[in-house]
C-alpha cells in the first residue's frame, strides 16, 4: 500500500533584534561577533556560532578555513566541539548563527550546513535535549525551537540498530 507522508516544522520570524527575548538578542550578537574573528581568506565569508549552555555559559566558534580543503571546520561545529571538550555534562540549550561577507552583515539568516545539522541533531539526541536555533541576518531573524527540525529522518545511533529478520 503507498502510503503518502509530509514533514514540515514551524519557526518565528522577526524583523528587529529589538522584537527578541534578552537572552536570544546576546546569544546573537555574541555569534555576530564571533563571526569577526572567522579565519576565511577564500570563501570572505565568515561565519560565528555561540552556542549557551544550561548553566548560562556562552561558548563561541568561528569557522576556520584551510588550503587543504575540507581540513576547515563550520563555526557551529566548532563551538559544539568547544562545549563537550571543556564543559562536559553541561547541554547546549541554544545556538545562534550570523554571518558576514565581505565585512557586511548577511541581509538574510544563514542556516548550518549539512554537516553541522548532523553534529546538531546528535547533539539533541546525546543529550536528549533540543537546541534553539536562531539564526540572524540583517534584514529578519528565524527561531527554529529545534535543531532536529532542520535535518528530519535523521541518521543518529538507533539507525545503527540492526533488528535481525
């Protein structure tokens, strides 16, 4: 029997920094500043990610690009990396993104890659708990209640599970 499915997911979109809660509005211009320090002399385009903890703490990333492609790493990733390695036991709540191209503030939210969604995802799976994503652009910000909701029909380590037949 063919039976038809459909995903979808629902976020909030503001046109103001001034329309969001303090603590998203710091978590963005923590990203936003973050994005500055980026190490991207091919693509210029810098990416920051700040990632909040449970207990408050702010955890900042860059992306940091090499020669070697992909030797690089997302700045997302890299605050994910942060946290575990220095804060362990201590979930990430909320992340938000922003980034600049050639020194100016992207007029629209940039989403995480394909690969920082799977570190994500893990991330709420591992800790069973969901990540607030916000990204900021110039011109809106999106809050996605859920890092989950950007990469459904997940890959995560119950995948892994092989029921025998």
């Amino acid at each position: 029997m063919k039976q038809e499915n459909s995903i979808s997911f629902t976020y909030k979109e503001f046109d103001t920094e001034e329309e969001l809660d303090p603590s998203d509005l710091e978590l963005l211009r923590s990203a936003r500043t973050a994005a500055g320090n980026a190490y991207a002399p091919y693509s210029h385009f810098m990416v920051g990610a700040a990632l909040r903890l449970e207990s408050g703490k702010i955890i900042t990333g860059t992306n940091v690009e090499n020669a070697a492609f992909p030797s690089g790493i997302c700045a997302e990733r890299n605050a994910i990396a942060n946290a575990a390695s220095n804060y362990p036991g201590n979930k990430p709540v909320a992340l938000a993104v922003a980034a600049y191209s050639e020194k100016e503030h992207s007029a629209e939210p940039v989403s995480p890659c394909g690969n920082c969604r799977q570190v994500i995802a893990e991330e709420e799976f591992r800790n069973k708990k969901n990540i607030r994503i916000i990204l900021g652009g110039k011109n809106k910000i999106r809050i996605i209640e859920s890092g989950g909701d950007l990469l459904p029909l997940q890959f995560n380590s119950e995948s892994l599970r092989v029921t025998p037949r």
